[in-house]
C-alpha cells in the first residue's frame, strides 16, 4: 500500500524567501519527470507485448521464441528502477507513517525532510558500487541475444541517480534553507557517528544483527523513512562497517531480487486490476452479486465480502482491489443506513481475508524466493480464502440481523438474469486466468498478458466502456506502485544474503526446530510474528526478508509448505490491515473517503473473525493442501 513520502506541501514550502530557485526546481522536476514517466509507461506496454508474444508463439505456433524471456527480463530491471524513481519523484514509496502522522507540523515537515536525506544518503553511497557492478556486468554477454549484460545493469546505476536527482530538487523546494540544511545535517551527523564508531563495532560480531537489522532499519522506518531505503541504509552500515565484503555484492543481491522473473507479473497485475476497474468489469460483477442479496439483512456487506472475493482473483493488488469495488457498493450501502466506520473496516478485513486468492502478489512474491511451485500456491490459496469469508460474514450476520429493509425491493428472476448476462464476460476472467495456468497455457508471469488481453477485449466490445484518456496515466501509475515493490524486494534480499551470510538463519533454525510442541508451536509463534511484521513492515518485505529463512524450519518439522505459505500470510494480512500500525487500514480509509478514526473500533470484530479463522486454517491443513 503507498503512502506519500514527503508531504508536498511542507512548512517550509509556503514560505517565499527564494522564489526564483524554488521555480526553478519545480520547473527541472516536471520535465525530468517526463522523460521518466513516459519511458516507464512504454516499458510496461513492452513487457505485455513480448510476454503475449511469446505465449502465441509457443503455444499457438508451436514455435517458441528464445529471446522473449531474456528481453522481456532485460527490460524489466530498467522498468524496475523507473518505475522507483516515478514512486520517488511523486512521494509514493511505502513508509510507516503512524508516528509522524500524529506530530506537530513543524516537526512533520522536518521528519519528511529527514527522510529525504536519509533516501539520498543511501542513493550517493551505493551510487558507485552500482556503476562498478555494472562495469563488471559488461564483460558478460546474454545465451539468446547475444548483447552485452551492461545493456541490463546499468539500469542500477541510471535509476539511483534519477532518484538522487529527485531527491536533491524536493530539497530545493522545500524553501526553508535552515530546516533543510538541519535535515541534512542531522543525516550526516548520526552516520559520522556510526563511521567513527567502527572501531568498536567489528568486534561485536552478530550483535551488529540487532545493532543494523533492529535498531537502523527500526529507527529509520519509525522516523518516516521510506521502507526499501531503511532497509538499504541498514545493510549497507553493517557491510561497510562490520564487514569485508565488496560493496559491489550488495548492489549484486539488490538486481537478484528485483530481476526474478516471475516478478514480472506484479506490473502486468497491477495493469490488470486498473484495467478492470476503467472497463466496467468490476462494476458489472458487484452489481450481479446485490441483485442476488441486496435485499437480505446485510446482504450488501456480503456482496462486499464476494465482490472482494472475485476482484482479487483477478487482479493481485489489494489497492487495485479495493478501489474498484468500494466506489461501487458505498454510496447504497450508505442510503442504507450503514455508518461509514463500519463500512472502511469491513473493506480492510475483506483485504487481509483475500490476501491469499491467486494470483496474489504475496503468492508471486513467496513462490520467488522460496522455491515453492506457484500452481500449488495458487491453488492452496482459493479455500483459505472462503474460510474467512465465513468468518467475516457470521459477524455480519450477528452485526445486521435487525436491519430494516421494508424500503428496499428485491429484485426479480427476469433482473436477475440479466444482470448475470451482463457479469458473465467479468466473472468467467479468473476462471480464465487460473485455466491458463493449470492447464500449461502460460506461465504464472505470462498469464497476466493473457488476463489483460482478455479484459481489453471484453472492455472494448462488450462493456464499451473504455477511456483511452485514462490509459498513459494507468501504465505510469503501474509502473510507479511496480517500482516501489520491487525496489522493498531488492533491498530486503540484500538484508536476507546478510542474515543468512552471517550464521544467523542457521541459529534461527536451530532455535525455532527446537521449540517445545514441535510443529504447533512453530505455528503459533509464526502466527504471531507475521502479525506483528505485517504491520511494521507490510506484507512483501516480511515475506521477502523472513520467507527464505523460515520455510526450511517449517519442512523441517513437518509442516507443508503451501499449508505454512497460507498461515503467515493470512498472519500478516491481519497485520497489514490492523490499526494502529497497518497501512493497509489507512488505504481502505483514503479509498473509501473516511476518517480513520470512525473505523478504529468495529475493526476489531472483524480482526477477531478473521482470527478465528487463520486458526481453523491452521489446524486444518486439508483446507490449504487438499486439492494439491
């Protein structure tokens, strides 16, 4: 879920004492701007053409093109570190921003400024690490294109210095020198500190662990620093000064993380989810699902609990999500007499209940770093899914059974029908999307084009709903949500090679195997953490950071690894939607137009159903691994 960055308009930003200098940036950051937005949203169409290309190709023609996946993974790192820097440039990477939120102004204003500088101080320090790595990349040449791998890497270095460029003009519009000099100063004040204090640090050994992972990248996330650049700032401190591994490595495990293929789908889904919401897909789906219970007591909060369902089989992003069916199902909801707190926190439960329906991202993400198959994680994430959907609509039942709906008319057989005519196009795209993947037509990154093919040519022929003005600005858009993930994923497998570099995932192993209860103790205090990490961390970087050291224990104790991938996600579904930590909650409230503070208390309940839930899933392995 993305939050602003840095507020745009600060304290210091009203006030007028370098009108012309101030202009002048503003000037230098829209063209900039341009020339990156435009590139990221061609890339984005690039990558659908050739994947789709290459399903036609091998599937159709029965005659497989050999460089599809090598140009399509050559343009994605560039996509990637676009895409970071459009995120960068419209303060759309994703921060913990509960405790700056809550201060003065003022000191608002010179945290976000803080945050800026702690971002550009990691882009400088790993900005020539970055040009050596792809220096050393040039003497490398690809299998199927035959063109050096520089092509490739100098992504790194061309995306850093964009988002270092950004960086240095919003502190030139910020206006207020002495703030933003203070800012800047207090940044390279504290790492001087941690440089002089070398010396003491390389003899610690694994305590620099909590010292870098705990305290640098807890500080900086508390203190409003976007998330990939807490994490960045963390490992680069314990490699640089409790270490003697090249700096170049780290810049080596930030491409790994961010080049994996299968990682492609996050953009393409993201398209997705946009595109079936321009369509009218979306809307034609909820409107057939209030048809069949609009007129039962809370039957529009089911519809919500369903819709929330269906949509998220589609396009993978929670935000995506929620933005198409809430602008739907809220205004009637409210001429009902429902309360608008009431109606934020069910979409927020119903964002945590769906985090397991394919084709996730978190399914993508886990699938990537573990190894583990992303057929069976897509089809062990459909029943988790109902599960909690029961959950959530027993406390519906209980919350609405004295509802008054004399004023409300059911609808006929005949409306009925017809609105099912209209939603079979919309309903039957997840049924396309997994056939597809199960049956071989595609890969699960490839599929995602065949998604977004179908959903244009539903939109365009039988919705006729399609705004051609709207699509450049969805292409940026996805582009830029893209970035700011894969830039969180780059970062934190850096913090993983570290960890698990350092002994720590073999201590960790040892620990967590030995607990007393065997696999059900490993379940509960998995349960626990991820809550907790969902809400600090959000869901991708959790799974990015802990995935790869955790699912080995679970093999170890016996615990399947599908059954252990719905657990912690569902764990940390609950997390990232819970307030007071969990961003996920403050999107549903910015979605639906509401004060955070009216939804704070009937949230719990829900938490609480999808609590009871997790736990039957946890129990019941069938209800994960059943259909495998």
């Amino acid at each position: 879920m993305a939050h602003a960055e840095v507020s745009r308009t600060g304290a210091g930003e009203v006030a007028v004492e370098a009108p012309r200098p101030r202009r002048l940036a503003q000037s230098l950051e829209l063209w900039l701007a341009m020339l990156v937005e435009i590139p990221a949203a061609l890339l984005v169409v690039a990558e659908i053409v050739i994947l789709f290309a290459g399903v036609v190709a091998r599937y159709g023609l029965r005659s497989p093109l050999i460089w599809s996946d090598e140009l399509a993974s050559i343009l994605f790192l560039w996509l990637a570190m676009l895409g970071a820097a459009v995120a960068f440039r419209r303060s759309e990477h994703m921060r913990m921003t509960a405790i700056v939120g809550s201060a003065r102004p003022a000191v608002r204003a010179w945290l976000d400024l803080v945050a800026t500088s702690a971002a550009l101080a990691f882009l400088l320090l790993v900005a020539w690490p970055a040009y050596d790595y792809a220096y050393e990349e040039s003497f490398i040449t690809t299998p199927a294109l035959q063109i050096s791998n520089a092509w490739r890497a100098v992504a790194l270095p061309a995306g850093i210095g964009l988002m270092a460029l950004f960086a240095v003009l919003r502190l030139a519009r910020a206006g207020d020198l002495r703030v933003v000099l203070g800012a800047v100063l207090s940044v390279a004040l504290l790492m001087a500190l941690f440089w002089l204090a070398q010396p003491w640090l390389r003899p610690l050994g694994n305590l620099n662990l909590v010292i870098f992972f705990v305290g640098v990248a807890g500080f900086c996330v508390f203190s409003g620093v976007p998330i990939a650049f807490a994490f960045g700032l963390s490992i680069f401190g314990y490699l640089a000064l409790t270490t003697r591994t090249p700096l170049m490595v780290l810049v080596g495990r930030m491409d790994e993380g961010m080049s994996h293929l299968i990682l492609l789908s996050v953009p393409l889904f993201v398209f997705l989810g946009l595109l079936i919401e321009m369509t009218g897909m979306a809307r034609a789906m909820v409107a057939f699902l209030a048809s069949l219970l609009g007129h039962v007591r809370g039957g529009l909060h089911y519809v919500l609990v369903g819709a929330m369902y269906l949509v998220s089989g589609i396009s993978g992003s929670k935000a995506a999500d929620m933005a198409a069916v809430a602008p739907v199902l809220f205004p009637e909801m409210k001429a009902r007499g429902a309360r608008p707190g009431d109606l934020v926190a069910l979409l927020a439960a119903t964002g945590a209940q769906t985090e397991t329906i394919p084709p996730s991202l978190v399914l993508i993400t886990i699938g990537s770093v573990t190894g583990v198959s992303i057929s069976a994680l897509f089809t062990g994430g459909l029943l988790p899914g109902v599960v909690l959907a029961i959950t959530l609509s027993a406390l519906v039942w209980w919350r609405y059974r004295g509802e008054d709906l004399s004023h409300v008319k059911r609808a006929r057989g005949g409306e009925i029908l017809k609105t099912f005519a209209v939603a079979l196009p919309a309903l039957a795209l997840p049924f396309v999307i997994r056939a597809a993947v199960v049956e071989g037509v595609a890969t699960a990154t490839e599929v995602s084009t065949i998604g977004i093919v179908y959903g244009l040519v539903i939109g365009l022929v039988v919705y006729r709903r399609f705004d051609w003005g709207r699509l450049v600005p969805m292409l940026i858009e996805t582009a830029c949500l893209s970035g700011a993930i894969l830039l969180i994923i780059g970062t934190a497998t850096g913090m993983a090679w570290g960890l698990t570099q350092s002994g720590f995932s073999r201590a960790l192993a040892a620990g967590m195997t030995g607990l007393p209860g065997g696999s059900a103790a490993f379940i509960a205090v998995s349960i626990a953490a991820f809550m907790v990490l969902g809400s600090v961390l959000e869901g991708i970087p959790a799974i990015v950071l802990f995935g790869p050291l955790l699912f080995p224990i679970a093999r170890a104790v016996g615990v399947h690894e599908v059954h252990y991938a719905m657990i912690i996600i569902l764990a940390m579904g609950i997390g990232l939607f819970a307030p007071p930590f969990g961003v996920g909650y403050y999107a549903a409230c910015a979605i639906g137009r509401v004060d955070p503070a009216e939804g704070i208390r009937p949230i719990w309940g829900y938490l609480l159903a999808l609590l009871i839930g997790l736990i039957v899933v946890a129990i019941f392995p069938w209800i994960s691994i059943g259909f495998l």
